[in-house]
C-alpha cells in the first residue's frame, strides 16, 4: 500500500516537541523533549532529559496520495542533421489514491519538439558528358569529355573527384585516310637565259602513289615539258657621266674646275646604282701640264769702259740664268755671246771759271765803308 508522510512538529511550552506518522491505517506521533536552558545554581532541574521522547497515536483515516510522474529528458534529434524533431515520455512512479490528484499524463504518453543539428552537408554531384566529334574524319585522331558539375558541395560536404569543365581524351579513328598521289615538276638544266624570257626542259617526279582512293597525279611519271624561264626584267645599270661647269681657273701648273655628274641612264630591275646622283658638283684637278718657262739672261761687263766720260767702249758677255722648257721661248743671245757697247756716255765735267766785280764804288773813302760786287 502506497505511503503518504508528512512531519509535523510542534512546540509546547517551549519544552515538549514531537513528530507524528500518519499512515492509510492510522498513525503515531512522537514528542521529543529539548532542553533550552539546563538549570544552574540550584535551580530546578528539566522532568525529561534532553532528547527524550514519547508516542501516541493518532489520525485513523486513509490519508489521499497524489499520482507521483513526470516528463523524461528530450532524446535525440530524429536527424543528424537539418530540420527533424526530438521526443521526451512521461513516466508515473506511483498511481494517485485516497482521493490523491491524477498526474498531467498518462504513463508513456510522449510529447515532441523541433530540432535541428545544422545545415546538413551537400555533396557534389556530376557526371561526364558523352565524347565529342572525333578530331580527324580518319586515320589517327582523338575525342574529348567534359565532367559537368550539377550540384557544388556545401557545408562541409565531399567535393566531387573531377573539377567543373575538366577534359579528358581518348583515341579514335574513323578509318584509313585516302592518300592522294603527290609529284611535282623538276627542272632539267638551267634556263636559257637569266633574264628577258627563255625556256627550260623539267621532268615529272613521282613522290606518294595515290591510295585508299585518293585522287591521282595528272602527270606520270618521267613525263617532260618544257616552260618558260627567265622570265623577269633584266636588270639595267645605272650610266652617267661628269661634265665641266666651268673653265680651269689655270692653263697650266695645276688648277681646279668645277664638274656635274649627270645620269644618262637610270638604273631599273635590280641593276646597279650609280656612284653618284643626278646633279652631284666636285673640283677636280686640271691644268697640269707644265707651264712654258722662257729662256731668261743677262749681260755683264767683262771689263772697264774705255772712258769715264765723253763716250766710250767696254766688252759684255750674255749669260743665261734660266734655260727655256716646255716650249718655253729661247734667250736672243746664247750663252757666252759677247758684245762691245757704248760706255762712258755721260758728259766730262767743265769745271767752272769765274770772279768778282764791283757793282758799286765803297760807301766810305776811308774809315772803312762798305761796298757790293757780283760774282761773274
């Protein structure tokens, strides 16, 4: 049978305490005795001793007892993660009696709430599309995928093994390619002419024989034609020429003249330049041949004139001092030439012959007097 207990104390005269026990059957109660102030000095002494006790019953009816449960701790969350919910049972110790209140629940009734653990993680999702177009229509090509990522992880949620737009290739091929026939034209010799048109003899030469359908060469092998060669302009030089502007500043010695190149023919197609362009002026040297030099010489006396004065003769020899050249003119005389010439021409000095005479008669006949004469 359930149990209900309470306690009750009560104090009487401040000496007397008890505690009662009630039960559905009846109950005891039971009085403790405490001392507060034990008596001193000859005072009266306590009845009971501290901590003595004593008992009656008491209350014979049932006494009500209320149901006795409560809620449990909520469990987990019905997810590991996102939106989810979590439950708690109720649990009754003991049922209500004796007219006790009922519990808010019945044992095992369960009640929820929601929950939710995080954003739950995402992981990424794609796949490999089918392969392209094969890279060559035959023989060996290759063809390429692409991995397209559908969905991004999140939340901490696994990546995906290849990255978004990622290639990968393989191998392919459509079937052996057609091999069309290759050759070409060589020359024979050299052209006739290196330029201005000539002819020259060339030769077909077989190189890839046409395969697998492939097209064929429109030429066997070995045929021979002739072309035309040399075909281009011939070059043409550059041709000109000085010519004089002016007269040499000397006839001979060495002078300078001015002179002007003029172009007579322009270069074209390749030829070479000329040294100089049209109008270009330089001095040149000219004149120079030697210069005539004329005979030039002298005369002098071999010996003294005849006479100083009134005329006379004396002996000369011609002597050259610069012989002609280079056409130059010759002396009149030759070396050696000698000569009688007139000397001594100047007139003989007169030597003068004079005197004085008076002009007039003395300005004194004694004592000294003054008088003028001329010279004659």
């Amino acid at each position: 049978m359930s149990m209900l207990v309470f306690l009750l104390t009560t104090m009487r005269s401040g000496r007397r305490s008890g505690q009662a026990i009630e039960t559905a059957m009846g109950g005891i109660r039971r009085q403790t005795y405490s001392v507060f102030v034990a008596a001193a000095a000859g005072g009266a002494a306590c009845r009971e001793a501290d901590g003595a006790t004593a008992s009656e019953n008491c209350q014979s009816n049932e006494c009500p007892v209320d149901c006795a449960g409560g809620w449990g701790q909520f469990g987990l969350c019905s997810v590991s993660c996102g939106p989810g919910t979590q439950l708690k049972t109720f649990g009754i110790d003991h049922d209500a009696a004796g007219g006790g209140a009922a519990c808010t629940a019945e044992h095992g009734a369960t009640a929820s709430q929601s929950c939710n653990e995080g954003a739950c993680p995402i992981h990424c999702s794609g796949e490999w599309d089918t392969y392209g177009a094969c890279s060559a229509t035959c023989g060996d090509g290759f063809q390429t995928q692409t991995f397209v990522v559908s969905e991004v992880e999140e939340n901490g949620g696994n990546g995906c093994n290849y990255s978004h737009d990622e290639t990968r290739t393989q191998s392919c091929n459509l079937g052996d390619c057609p091999v069309n026939c290759d050759g070409g034209w060589s020359n024979d010799g050299t052209c006739s002419v290196t330029c201005g048109g000539g002819s020259q003899l060339e030769t077909f030469i077989l190189i890839t024989d046409a395969a697998n359908g492939g097209a064929e060469c429109d030429f066997a092998a070995g045929a021979t034609r002739t072309k035309l060669c040399g075909n281009s302009e011939c070059p043409v030089h550059c041709d000109g020429g000085w010519s004089d502007v002016d007269v040499c500043s000397v006839t001979c010695g060495g002078g300078s003249q001015l002179e002007r190149f003029t172009v007579a023919i322009a270069s074209a197609h390749g030829g070479n330049e000329c040294d100089f362009v049209e109008g270009t002026t330089r001095t040149k040297l000219c004149g120079t041949v030697d210069c005539p030099v004329h005979c030039d010489g002298g005369w002098s006396d071999v010996d003294v004139c005849s006479a100083t004065c009134g005329g006379g003769s004396q002996l000369e020899r011609f002597t050259v001092a610069t012989a002609s050249a280079h056409g130059g003119n010759d002396c009149d005389f030759v070396e050696g030439t000698t000569r009688t010439k007139l000397c001594g021409t100047a007139d003989c000095p007169v030597d003068c012959d004079g005197g004085w005479s008076d002009v007039d008669v003395c300005s004194a006949t004694c004592g000294g007097g003054s008088q003028l004469e001329r010279f004659t």
